[in-house]
C-alpha cells in the first residue's frame, strides 16, 4: 500500500483543474482508508529522514540560543535592545505582531473554511492549526519579556493583587490585547487538540511498543469512534468553528487597536481593523505554504496535500495580498483627502523619509510578488511558490516594522524626532524565535498526526458516494422512505 | 499496556471472563449503515457503531438522538458575557475607579472587547469539555478494547456493536441477526479482565508525589500565617535593593565616609541668592575663606592679610548664634585678637552702611526702633527700656539685662556688626529677622549710629546755619 501511495506524478491527475459540474479529487493516487492511515501515520512511525535531524539540530540550538537571551534580558533589562525614544515599541512589538499575524492561518483554515464547507481544508488544516499554536507561543513571548520585569509579567492579568490592591484598566487596548491573545492561543490549542482526538486513537491503534500506546493512549482520552461519541463531537466541533471564526477576526482587530486607539499619526485610522486582519491571514498563509512544500515533500505527502490545495492557498494569498496593497493605497488616499498636514506627512515620510527603504521593501514583497499568482503556472509551481512565501513573509515583518518604527521616530514634535537602530540582541532574538517555531513544528511532525486523517476520510466518503446522498435527497422530495431509496441506489 | 501486564501477574484470581455483547466487522460504511438500520429494526437500542470517521446517517440508522451539548454552550456563553461585564463594572466601575479624561465608570463601548473574548473563552472551553463529559471520556478501560481487530476500528474497518445490557438482548438472536448482514466477522466482546483497582504502589507514588506537591504550598501558607524577624526573602530584587547610597550610611568612597555630601563652599540653595549679599549678611561672605584640617572644616576669615580662625563647624556660611553678649571682644579688630575659646565670630563685617543716610531712612529706623527695640534697649538707647527696668524691679537672676547702645565697645562695632545682632540675635536677644525686613533693620542701624553720635556730639556737627537755634550755645556743655 505504501509503494503505491507515494508514487507520485504530479502531472498523473490535474486535479487543479476546476470545471463546472465536475468535481476535481482533493486527493490523488486513489486512496483507500488504509492507504490515508498509511500515508499519515508513516511520518510519525518511520525513523525520522536525516533532514529532519539536520533541521532540528538547527532549530533546537537556535531556540536554545533564544531562552539564553532571554535569561540575559531579564538579569540586565530591556535596555539590551536598541529601544529608546522615541522608538520605545520597537522590534518586540514588531515580532509580536508579526507571529501573532502568522497565527491566524490556522484557526481560519480550521474554523472559517469549515464554516464555508471548504473541503480542501481537510489536508491542511492539522499543520496549520500547529503552526498557529507555535506562532502565538513566539508571539506571546515578545510582550511577555518587554513588560520590562518579566517575572510580574502575571500583573496583566485581574487577579486580587495583595501587594497591589488595584485592578487592570479595562479601557485600555493593550489590556483587551492580553483578553484577545489569551483567549486565542487557548482557543485554538482546544480546537487543535480536540480535532486530534480521533487521530490519536489511531496513533494508538498503531502503536507496536506498549510505551507509545500507553502515551498515546492517554492523549486520546480513551477515544473508541463510536458513533455516538462522533455525533456529540462533529456538533463541538461545528460550534468551536462558529466561534473561533469570529475569535479570528477579532485578535488582530485588538492587537490593530493597540496602534489605532492611540493618537499618532500613521496609526490612528479606522482602517486598521480589517487592514491588520487581511494582513494577518496574507502572512499566515504564506507561512503555512512555507511550512507545507518542505514537509510534503519530505515526508511524501503530495497525494494529500496536492497541487490543489496549494493552488487554493495562493490564491487566498493572492487576494489577501491584493486587500493589502488597497490599504496601502487607501492610506495614502485618507492622508492626501483628510488635507491633515500631520497625516500627509507621516505617510510622505514612510515612502521617501529615512525609512523609505523598509516601505519599499513592504510594497515590493507584499503588494508586487503575490501579483505573480494571477498566472496559473505560478500557483502551481512548489518552487516559485515557496519562494514567494517567503518573498511575503519578510514583507509583513516589513510592514510591522514600517508601522511601528516610522510613526513613533518621527510624530508631532521635530524636535523628539529619533533614528532607531537595532541592536545586535534585537536580531539575535528575533531569529531565535524561528528557532522555538520551528523546534516546536519538527517535533510536531515527529509525534503527532500532521494531517487529519479522520476529516480526510470523511472528505473522501462524502465525494465517493455523493450519488448516494442525492438519491436520498431525491427520495425524500418525493415522500418515500429515504433509507429505502439508498437501499436501492 | 505495561502496568494491566504487571496486574493480570499480581492478581492471583482472575475474574472470569464476562462477554458484554457481539460486534461485527464491515468493509465499508454502506454494508455498515444497512446493518444498522436492520439492528434498530429489531427493535435494539444499546447499540453503537465504530468507525475511523463520521459516518453521514448512522446517527439516523441507530436512532440515535441529538445532543443537547449547543444548548450547553448556549449557557456557558451567556455566563461568559455577564462575568466579564460584572468583572469590568466592579472592577473598574466601584472597587478600583481609573479616572482618565473624565470618561464614564462601569460599562461602556470600551468593555466590549474583554467581553466578546470572555464569551468566547467560556464557550469554547464548554465546548470541549462538555463534549468530553457528555461521551464519557476519558475512559481508558472499555471492554472493545480487548479485541486487536478493534484496532482497525480507528484506521479502515467499520464495528456495529450490540450491547447484553439491551432489553431484548439474546446472545444467540443477536448472533444471527448480526451474521446475515454480511460482515466480515463477528466476533463477541469479552469484559476486560483488568483489575478495576489501581495497583498499590501507583497508589503510594501518587501519594507520595501529591504530598510533596503540597509542601510549597505549605511553606507560603505558614509564612503568610506567622511573624518573622528575618528580613524578606527576595526571589527579585525589584527596585528594594540598588546600588546606590542612602543618607546616614558610610561609604569608603569618601574620606570622611560619609555618603551623605557637604555642600561646596559657596554652593547658594535656589532662591537664596540673597545669602551672597552683603545688604542681607552684614558682611562679605566672598572674604569667608575655609580650608580642611584632618578632614574637619575650618572657616577662616580673611581681611585684609591677617586670618583669624572662626569656628569649626559645618562649612555653611553660618556664624554661631549664642555667643554670650559679655566679654565679646571688640570687632573689626580682628587682626589683634588671638581669638580665645568662646570668642565672638570675626566676620568681616561692613564698615559703610550700604544705604543712604537721609532723613527718610532716619525716620524709618526711628519708628521701628522704637517699635521693635525700645522695649528693652530704651527710647535713648540705654538699655533702661520698660522691659528692661521691670526684670530688674523682679531681680530675677535668669535676666540679663540689655547693653547700652553707648558702650565704647558698641560704639566701635561697624555697622555690618549691628546689623547682624539684629538679623541673628546676641545672648538673651532673640533673631529680628522675620519681623524686620533688611532695609528695614539698616535704617535701625542708622538710628542707632545717630542716637550714639548724639551722645557724643559736638557744636561742629551742627549745620552752620541751625547752630543759632540750639538754645545752650555754650560750647564747654557740649563735651
């Protein structure tokens, strides 16, 4: 069963193609059950490809590296960092802002795509839903250690203070960030658990050492796949879509409300909401095409995660792109017709002031590369995909940046106007953090189920007998028995 | 599993096995589904499917009703929002009253953020762990599990299960029911033998690990509980401790070891640049010079070429208050003395008086002279004022009774030394500053100058044009 699923021809079934009234197979290579069970449980099963230990060799110090300068940061202070005014949210806020966006991915992929019966989700929704766990870990990290003495960082939270006998401020954003962020990152990690269960189960029932089926065991809680079990767990689910999908839509509209409430030009504008949401998604997606071609090709899993489901998401990054490149515009537009001298200038000075190279290397990779998907040939080549990805993923640390950094350096006053510059500690800590991010996903694709094999086997029932069900839809137009009208398809 | 092997050994009589009901074995969800709807046709209703995925219909094919879990959430969403909206009116609202801009308390646009995620966070944890409570689970005896073919029950194969407890149940009836319904195989489910008790020594380690998770716990509760000599115990030192110094402590980066800095000579406080002016001193603090013997301050006073040693305290310009009014040596002399023990600071005090000396300034002096000085020293200047010549009527021992403005000695005094008795007071006389302004007290001086000149006069300091009006021309009375 293995030799076959992971022959692979990408050019065997063009399952791209998108044809009225046919439907194109979301996976290829005619799987059966077993083979989908195979195809998964392989990766976590087989000893892991020497890639995979040269990766998390990497990635494990890298991280390493970022807990030891964290430890630093705390014994010396933030004073490490290259913040100073009139920067003082300076990278930290950018990172955060950055991972938190790349978390949104998952949670839509999972929540809003399920709401719209995307099936094509069904593939990617495991990894995504990983990767968005491991991007608010990184992302809480940042304001965690910024709040200066990180160890009374628990201060945000209301809690009946003895040494303070004080409450936190609930119309402040900042606050309404550590509600958003919080409830996110436990959201979700319920939602990526829960939507585990069942492919634990399998992961158990796999298991040949007593050990693994004893650790796995215990992770699936005992889960059996009885049908009354599914019944109560299809209806929590479909209800943690409903409101993870709103979730979604809100954490970057309060993380937008940390800028937007303030009264800097630059970043007091109504846009910000559903600019930082399209925005969000935009990053999110690329992160997660960037995560996907390696794996998929690592860890042969093209018949399950196809050309289709790529193409789907750059197309999704094609659109959330091109929203993005609007609200650049828009900007511009609202600057030029509010006629506010300080607002024309905040945005004159992003294009051509002293950080005019950042702002054009946001517009280059944000706005100009994912242009490139309007040609077919590119949303279906992995290679140019990938590096598209990427191409976006340091366009929205850009915009982050560009944001943050030119509307604080240069506000009202002339004469606090500033120059920030990062200090080595910045970068170091920056790229430590990819080092957590992708110490975690390796580990992720070593343990646990990369792809839901449960939700892909109901895609597949669900397609195979389509005609099945529209006799029982027809039956029941008619008034007859809808069981006996399957009995007789 | 490791531990139900080590179970089975010690359990040494075995429960013996009890079959819980049939299961049977299909390829595919379709023969699955047709099997179901023939069970339930029978009339069984403690029946149950296992499958890898959710199979569209079973719930249909066995009857199986719809949960009431969104309800639940319903519920627990509605909980979110009132907690959070509570939370942040009595929070914010009555406890602790935040007052920015004048804004409103309690509940506003503001608080809907906090709330719509409490929503949310409440929900969706419901969600979960009703659904969890709702299926029973965790549970991780069951008795399917006893059967390795189940295995294939979370991967491609397709269980239908019916239960000995349903009312119809008939081990043989179900038997054949379930075998004309083409599955694969049909197998009956054996209870699981595992003890259902825990193994002692799980017990013990749990307990064991519980009784040590409770001993910090314990240790923060008996010191928030009782009293302790010992300074607080810092995991952070926050902002208690710094390296910097505090008043009274030493330091061995000074000389002296005080970390507590004397002020450089000349340092004037803000606002108090008056203290460098001669009109409100008296004297000249530029020609107050002091050097440092053996790390103790001395003030000398430099007039001219000569020094005299002035005290020895604190190096602010302050001579001391206090010196007894007798045996004060004569100032402006100071070059002579060799100042004894106790002696009068020799400051180097004006000679000229720094205002004019016309008849307004005269008649000012006069009218606070008389107001402020002529209780004691007399309206003369005789040191017979009604004060004075009371205390000496009590013949008290404690009084000291006031100079005469007319002694030789407070003849010789420059006037700066006048001036600087009434700013600071001299034995039993209290400090005038407060009550008189220094203009005021260098127009006393002046009047007091005009009363000694005035007992020492003679015809040639009368103008030549009143001498006429004198009514005793006789020039041997005048001296």
């Amino acid at each position: 069963m293995a030799s076959i699923s992971s022959s692979y021809n990408p050019r065997e079934i063009d399952n791209t193609e998108d044809m009225p009234g046919r439907r194109a197979p979301l996976i290829t290579g005619n799987q059966t059950y077993t083979s989908v069970t195979e195809m998964v449980c392989r990766v976590a099963e087989d000893p892991q490809p020497r890639l995979w230990w040269i990766l998390f060799g990497m990635a494990s110090l890298t991280a390493s590296m970022f807990l030891m300068l964290i430890g630093f940061l705390i014994y010396k202070g933030v004073g490490i960092w290259g913040n100073s005014s009139p920067v003082f949210w300076a990278w930290p806020i950018v990172n955060f802002v950055f991972w938190v966006g790349i978390g949104h991915a998952g949670t839509l992929i999972s929540a809003i795509l399920f709401l719209f019966r995307q099936n094509w989700r069904t593939s990617i929704n495991r990894a995504a839903e990983a990767m968005t766990i491991f991007a608010v870990i990184c992302a809480g990290i940042y304001p965690g250690i910024h709040v200066g003495r990180a160890w009374l960082a628990f201060w945000l939270l209301p809690y009946p203070s003895l040494n303070l006998w004080m409450w936190p401020q609930f119309r402040s954003p900042l606050l309404w960030d550590v509600f958003a962020v919080g409830t996110y990152a436990s959201t979700s990690l319920v939602f990526w658990y829960m939507g585990m269960i069942p492919d634990l189960a399998t992961y158990r029932d796999r298991s040949k050492s007593p050990f693994r089926r004893f650790i796995y065991g215990l992770l699936c809680l005992g889960w059996t796949g009885s049908s009354r079990h599914w019944l109560v767990y299809e209806k929590a689910y479909t209800l943690l879509a409903a409101l993870a999908a709103p979730l979604v839509l809100s954490v970057h509209t309060v993380v937008s409300f940390d800028f937007a409430v303030s009264q800097l030009p630059g970043w007091h504008t109504t846009i910000f909401p559903p600019y930082f949401v399209a925005g969000a998604i935009f990053s999110g997606f690329a992160m997660v095409v960037t995560l996907l071609v390696p794996m998929r090709a690592i860890y042969k899993l093209e018949n399950l995660i196809t050309l289709r489901h790529l193409d789907n998401m750059n197309k999704i990054i094609l659109a959330t792109g091109s929203l993005v490149g609007l609200a650049y515009g828009t900007e511009f537009f609202m600057a030029w017709y509010s006629q506010n001298q300080y607002e024309s200038f905040t945005f004159i000075n992003r294009a051509f002031g002293p950080y005019w190279w950042a702002y054009w290397i946001m517009v280059t990779c944000n706005v100009i590369s994912p242009q490139l998907f309007w040609f077919k040939w590119m949303r279906t080549n992995v290679v140019a995909m990938w590096i598209v990805s990427i191409f976006v993923n340091i366009g929205m640390w850009f915009e982050r940046f560009v944001i943050t950094v030119t509307s604080l350096s240069r506000d009202f006053l002339p004469s606090s106007w500033g120059y920030y510059r990062p200090t080595l500690f910045d970068g170091l800590m920056f790229f430590g953090s990819f080092g957590v991010f992708m110490t975690l996903f390796l580990l992720f694709c070593r343990y646990l189920p990369t792809i839901a094999i449960s939700e892909v086997k109901g895609v597949m029932s669900a397609s195979d007998h389509a005609g099945h069900l529209e006799a029982e839809v027809l039956a029941e137009l008619q008034g007859k028995d809808p069981k006996h009208a399957g009995h007789a398809h | 599993m490791n531990n139900n092997e080590h179970n089975v050994k010690s359990n040494k009589e075995p429960r013996p096995p009890k079959a819980c009901g049939w299961m049977a074995e299909f390829e595919n969800e379709h023969d699955l589904l047709h099997a179901a709807e023939k069970v339930r046709d029978a009339g069984y209703t403690k029946t149950d499917a296992f499958t890898p995925f959710p199979v569209h219909g079973i719930d249909h094919a066995l009857g199986i009703k719809p949960t009431i879990l969104p309800f639940i959430v319903l519920c627990a969403g509605l909980t979110g929002l009132c907690t959070a909206l509570l939370m942040q009116w009595w929070m914010n609202g009555v406890d602790y009253k935040y007052i920015i801009s004048g804004k409103p308390f309690g509940i506003t646009p503001a608080s809907i953020p906090v709330s719509f995620e409490l929503t949310i966070l409440f929900s969706a944890f419901t969600s979960v762990l009703g659904m969890l409570a709702l299926n029973g689970l965790p549970k991780f005896s069951n008795p399917v599990f006893t059967n390795a073919k189940f295995d294939r029950a979370t991967n491609d194969r397709f269980f239908l299960y019916v239960d000995a407890t349903d009312k119809y149940y008939n081990r043989e009836s179900v038997k054949e029911l379930l075998s004309s319904v083409h599955a694969n195989s049909l197998d009956e489910v054996i209870e699981d033998s595992t003890p259902s008790e825990l193994p002692r020594w799980i017990l013990l380690g749990a307990l064991l690990i519980v009784l040590a998770g409770l001993i910090p716990a314990a240790i923060v509760l008996n010191m928030r509980a009782s009293f302790s000599d010992l300074p607080r115990w810092h995991v952070f030192f926050d902002m208690d401790f710094q390296p910097k110094k505090k008043p009274q402590q030493t330091t061995t980066i000074f000389k002296d070891g005080r970390t507590m800095r004397p002020q450089v000579p000349g340092t004037i406080s803000r606002g108090q640049l008056d203290q460098q002016d001669p009109f409100y001193l008296g004297y000249d603090p530029l020609k107050v010079k002091t050097t440092s013997i053996d790390g103790e301050k001395q003030i000398y006073v430099s007039t001219g070429d000569s020094v005299a040693n002035v005290s020895a305290i604190s190096p602010a310009v302050q001579p001391p208050a206090g010196t007894p009014a007798s045996g004060t040596p004569a100032s402006g002399t100071p070059a002579s003395g060799t100042p004894a023990s106790g002696a009068t600071p020799a400051l180097p005090f004006l000679e000229k008086l720094p205002i004019e000396a016309n008849e307004e300034n005269i008649k000012l002096g006069k009218a606070k002279y008389e107001i402020y000085c002529s209780a004691c020293h007399g309206y003369s200047g005789f040191g017979d004022g009604l004060v004075s010549k009371r205390a000496a009527s009590l013949a008290q021992d404690t009084w000291t009774p006031p100079s005469s403005l007319h002694l030789d000695r407070i003849q010789k005094q420059p006037v700066g030394q006048i001036f600087h008795t009434i700013s600071k007071g001299q034995g039993k006389m209290a400090s005038y500053a407060s009550s008189i302004t220094p203009q005021e007290r260098w127009s006393i001086v002046l009047y007091v100058r005009a009363l000694q000149r005035s007992r020492n006069a003679n015809i040639e300091d009368v103008p030549v044009d009143q001498r006429g009006s004198l009514t005793a021309p006789a020039p041997s009375q005048t001296k």
